[in-house]
C-alpha cells in the first residue's frame, strides 16, 4: 500500500524533500500557503525585470562534485542553467578601499592569497588542510557514505570561526579577509561554528556559480519532477492546524477547512510556527519554549536595483564591502554608521551577457529597525515606512559609491525591502536571513532536530541541519533518510551521476 506524505511549506528543503519522497514510491502532497512556490527560492518582477530574494548563486556544481550530484539525481539539471563566475575571484572583499579576490581551487586559492600575504604560505595551507578535513569528515557533505569522523565533526561544531582562526592564521589581516563572505551565514563572533565555515568555504572553493534566469527556476523543476512521479504542489493552501491523536499526526487542515489526510507529514515551516499549529501533548511545555525563544539570525535591507539600458558591464563576481578593517560585528551598528558593510552583486538573466539589467545591495537590517510597522502588510505600511526605506537606501547607494563611483548615474529605478517584507514573503522568523541562528555558547539546546517526539511528523528547511543550498539539500537527506535510509538515498544520488 502506497504511503502517503503531506509537506508543509514549498522552500527549498519542502520541495527536495518532494522529489526524494515521490521517486521513492511516497504519494506527495505539498501545501503552499502563497500564490507562489519557492520560499527564500522566490523571484518577482518589476518594470520588465526579474529579482531574485533569498538565493544567488551556487557551489561544487561541476561535473562530480557534490552539487552536480544533487542536481541530477533531483533531475534539477533538465531545467536550469548555471553561469560560472569569475575563477579568478567568484568572491572579491574590501576593507576600507583594499580588494582581495577569491579564486576557485585549492592551488589558486592559496596562490592569489600569497600575492597579498606572502609570508602566510604556511598559515595558509594549515587553514586550507583544516577545512578540507572538516568537509570530507560529513560524509552528507562530501556525498560518500563512508565511516564519519565523529571526533572532527564534534570539535569543529564546537569551537567559534574565531577561536580557530587565531589559533591557525597568525595575520590579523588575513583572518578578516578569509571570514570577508560571512554574510553568506550571517556569522557572529565566538558564536558560529567553524564548521558552518568550513562547509561554505569548501562548497564554493570548488566552483561557482549563477543561476540563469533566477533561482525560482529551481523551485519550478522541483515542482514539475514531484508532479512527473504522481505526486501534488499545491498553492493557496495555508495549513492552520496540524491534528494528532494521543500518538501520531493525522491529517492538517487548512483555512478553507479543507483537510489532507497523510501517513507522515514533513514541515518546511520555521519550527516555531510548526508547534504553533500542533496540538499534541506529545510536544512538551519545555520543548515548546525552548523552541519559542530561541535566537534568529538577523535580517537584511535590500535595494533592489534596474540598470539604465547597456550602461552598467555585468559583474561576474559578488563583491563585499565594509567600511572598516573588520567584517565582524556589521550586525551590530548604530544610526550613524549603518551600513558597516553589504554585498554587491548583479543578476545573470542570460548567459554570456555584456551589461547587466539588475542587480542588489545587501546590508544587515535589526528586526528591531521595523518592529514598529510589524502589524502592517505589504503595501500599506504607511509613508512613514516609505520615508524610512528611502533614507536607508541613499546611504546604502552612497556607501557602495565609495567602491562604484558611476553606480548612481547607471540606475534607472529601484526598489526596496526590509525584514518585515522577508518575513511576509517567505515566512521567516522575525525576517531573519537564514533562520534560526546556531549559536554555540547555547549548547545542544541552539539546534533543532529534524525528529520531533511525534513519530510521523518531521521537520525540513535551513532551520534544520543548516542554511543554504546545501545545507539544506543535506538537512533534506537526514529528514527523508529516517523513511528510506540517508544510506540508500546517496546510493541512489551516486547512481545518478552515472546516467
């Protein structure tokens, strides 16, 4: 008898788990509360040009490294083309005016960094022989079930990007420009795991890459491989109750009343909304409140900006500025020396594209910033709002100018958004940019397991395992994996690079 299995939520980490589900013989059924799939996979449109929300560009995607093979084996490679960025420097960080370029590899790597660091060669390679260690220590991460290091993976998780860098890298300088992309997990100061490092580093040291035409394209494969296996995506569906007997969860029901009966549920949601929406004595007073209070990464500003036609050349690299030396502690700022620091990329609507038709500025935004306007909705916040998005982007413009003196003269038009419109759209807690933030002083109480002490009800999505694409893809094969085996399910992804 064929199982069925209703997915709360159509983020990255709903969907993956869809097609894995549905390929292996599960009858899916996935909720979508927006008009839109996707969550932080989004794009919108405006004046004739295409935005992406939430995710940029990708990692390890060349032929036999570890997104290569997620993208087969959830057949994302039918659909969606990659533009590679610059190997040379994919990444370029400033400080106060100064570049220093990431180039893809090992070898290159290390190569370009010695051009400004001459004297770290051996810093350099202890730095690089820790972060391959730490990658190839998850076999989830390196997609080869092997026998893990468990006594890697425990110490990496435990100790802060700093404490290991001050032990490894004796150059303050060098320590700052290695940590320049931080923002890519929005990383704090003796409270993120050099592991979560580590696994970024590793990823897009690899390669890199764009996504053409933008990153819902990779939401929409995923919805049309779960409909190619029998399975549903359906939208305006948005779940208000998840129901339980005295041990299992039963069926959810949305607000139309409408009720979806299912052997297992999946919740792509923030788990704090999940525990919102179940009844079940089986969820502990302590659990929910432990749940409840714990912290969110912080939110962002973004300007999202139209390029004058043939005006602005396309950037095939993503550039981070920070007004100081330092790219730690930009969360922490005041109004007068907001923003510490942003990236600055360009959109690729087509590969091999001379000029650039759009682009962003990212700067870190307090939740705190908009609380004011919380009870508002998109579009009817109020001029005062409106007043406050205003100021917020000519100084961020006027920031980015400093690096870009001809930025200005290229935009045609732009448009803006805060944490409140990140939370609105993709449902994140507090708009935070990556969900729930890892923080390592808390212990095993900062993370979130993707088992919940309902049998049948499992949580999916970046708050779970880890953000990003890959963190999520990863987080995707522990959920699933407790219905089908993570082992079975690498088998399988192995396989497909065969084809």
């Amino acid at each position: 008898m064929t199982k069925k299995c209703v997915i709360i939520g159509s983020g990255l980490g709903g969907l993956s788990s869809g097609v894995i589900l549905a390929k292996n013989g599960y009858d899916v059924t996935v909720l979508e509360k927006h008009f839109q799939i996707g969550g932080c996979l989004q794009c919108f449109c405006r004046d004739g040009v295409k935005f992406e929300t939430g995710m940029h560009f990708i990692g390890s995607a060349d032929k036999g490294q570890t997104m290569d093979a997620m993208f087969k084996y959830l057949e994302i490679d039918r659909d969606v083309e990659l533009s590679r960025l610059d190997e040379t420097g994919y990444d370029v960080v400033s400080f106060a005016g100064k570049r220093y370029r990431f180039a893809n590899g090992r070898y290159n790597f290390i190569k370009q960094m010695l051009e400004y660091f001459p004297d770290s060669e051996d810093d350099l390679n202890a730095y690089c022989d820790i972060i391959d260690k730490v990658s190839a220590a998850s076999s989830l991460h390196s997609l080869q079930h092997t026998q893990t290091d468990e006594a890697i993976n425990n110490e990496y998780l435990l100790r802060s990007i700093d404490d290991v860098l001050n032990e490894t890298i004796h150059n303050d300088e060098l320590r700052n420009v290695l940590v320049g992309n931080l923002p890519l997990y929005a990383a704090e100061k003796g409270k993120t795991s050099f592991s979560t490092h580590a696994f970024v580093a590793d990823f897009y040291n690899k390669s890199a890459f764009r996504i053409v035409g933008g990153s819902d394209l990779i939401a929409k494969s995923l919805a049309h491989t779960i409909e190619r296996y029998g399975g549903k995506v359906i939208t305006r569906q948005n779940v208000v109750k998840i129901e339980c007997d005295d041990s299992h969860a039963v069926a959810v029901v949305t607000d139309d009343a409408t009720r979806y009966d299912a052997d297992v549920f999946i919740s792509d949601l923030h788990p704090a909304r999940t525990i919102e929406l179940t009844d079940s004595p089986l969820l502990r007073n302590a659990y929910r409140k432990r749940i409840k209070t714990l912290p969110n990464t912080v939110g962002c500003f973004t300007v999202y900006i139209k390029f004058k036609d043939k005006v602005q050349h396309y950037m095939n690299s993503n550039f981070y500025g920070y007004a100081g030396k330092s790219p730690w502690d930009c969360e922490k700022y005041s109004d007068n020396d907001w923003p510490k620091g942003y990236l600055y990329m360009h959109f690729c609507d087509t590969a091999n594209h001379e000029y650039a038709k759009s682009g962003l500025i990212i700067s870190y935004m307090q939740y705190d910033d908009v609380v004011k306007w919380e009870g508002t909705s998109v579009g009817h916040r109020g001029q005062d709002y409106e007043q406050f998005k205003k100021l917020k982007t000519e100084k961020l413009i006027a920031s980015v100018e400093k690096e870009f003196p001809c930025l200005r003269d290229s935009i045609e038009s732009y448009y803006t958004s805060t944490p409140l419109t990140y939370r609105d759209y993709t449902g994140t807690e507090a708009g935070g940019m990556y969900g729930i933030a890892r923080d390592i002083t808390l212990g095993p109480a900062a993370r979130v397991h993707h088992r919940t002490k309902i049998p049948n009800l499992l949580l999916t999505g970046q708050n779970v395992n880890s953000h990003g694409i890959l963190g999520v893809l990863v987080g995707t094969v522990v959920t699933c994996g407790e219905l089908i085996s993570s082992e079975e399910i690498i088998r399988q992804m192995t396989e497909s690079t065969k084809i």
